[in-house]
C-alpha cells in the first residue's frame, strides 16, 4: 500500500470507530426511553434489586397522540436439561411442553477436509445436502500495539 492509501484507510479506520461509538452511545438511550416507556405503561415493574419483571405478557398497541406505540413484553423459555431429566417421567404426558428431538451438527472442518482430499463422489454426495451461502461480512477494529 502506498502512503496515501494508507492515509485513506487510516481515515476510513477513524470514521468507523466514531460511528461504531455513536451507535454504542444511541443504543444505550434508545434502551433507556424503551425502559421508561415500559415502566409508563406498566409492562414491566422492577424490584429492589433492581430484577425486571413482566405485568403482561404478549403485545399491546395504544395510541399517544400521533403515534401508535407497539409494546411486547414476553419471557424467554429455556428448558434446565439436568432437572428435566430428573422430573421427565413424573410429569403427566398431557401437560409435559418438552419435546426432545434429535439435532445435527455440522462438523465445517471435517466437511473441509473432505472437499480437499475426497474423491468425486464424496463431495457430489455432500453437496447433495450441504449448502453453502455467504455469512455476513464483519470488519472489526483494533489499536496496533506494535506502533
């Protein structure tokens, strides 16, 4: 790179940092005015330790003014697999929300090796039900210690 590349990259680098801090510093009071919304409307109530709970659950839309201010206020579910395991058969299958199901993994580094040192028909057979689509593109900046 010659040096007014390197000058342009550097003042791309800059302006990515501001914007990235920008967004940062908006994210944060866009999470307060959410808050004090929730808390106006009383969706959501804290204690004295400062744990939000839920009044409603689900979505509601009221009207203020000009706007029509949508909230939801849900729980997020998560099964403790160890004390599922403990209590499975003494729940009364009509009322048991767990399903256990199978999941698969994809191992990349053994697909990669195989589209390296497979033959033909290994990797027309893996094509058959790998696919491939582009992930999203991530840059990150980070201070160079060794300047």
């Amino acid at each position: 790179m010659n040096e007014d590349n390197i000058y342009q990259t550097e003042d791309m680098i800059r302006q990515l940092e501001h914007v990235n801090y920008l967004i940062a510093e908006m994210n944060v009071d866009k999470q307060k005015l959410e808050r004090e919304l929730l808390l106006r409307f009383k969706r959501i109530a804290f204690d004295d330790n400062d744990k939000m709970h839920i009044s409603k659950e689900g979505g509601e839309t009221v009207q203020v003014g000009k706007y029509n201010l949508t909230m939801t206020t849900n729980y997020t579910y998560r099964i403790n697999k160890k004390e599922y395991e403990v209590y499975k058969n003494h729940v009364r299958r009509e009322f048991n929300p767990v399903t256990e199901k199978v999941s698969y993994e994809l191992n990349k580094k053994a697909y990669r090796e195989a589209m390296v040192y497979g033959d033909v028909d290994d990797k027309l057979m893996l094509s058959n039900f790998i696919e491939l689509e582009p992930a999203k593109p991530t840059v990150k900046v980070n201070p160079c210690t060794n300047i």
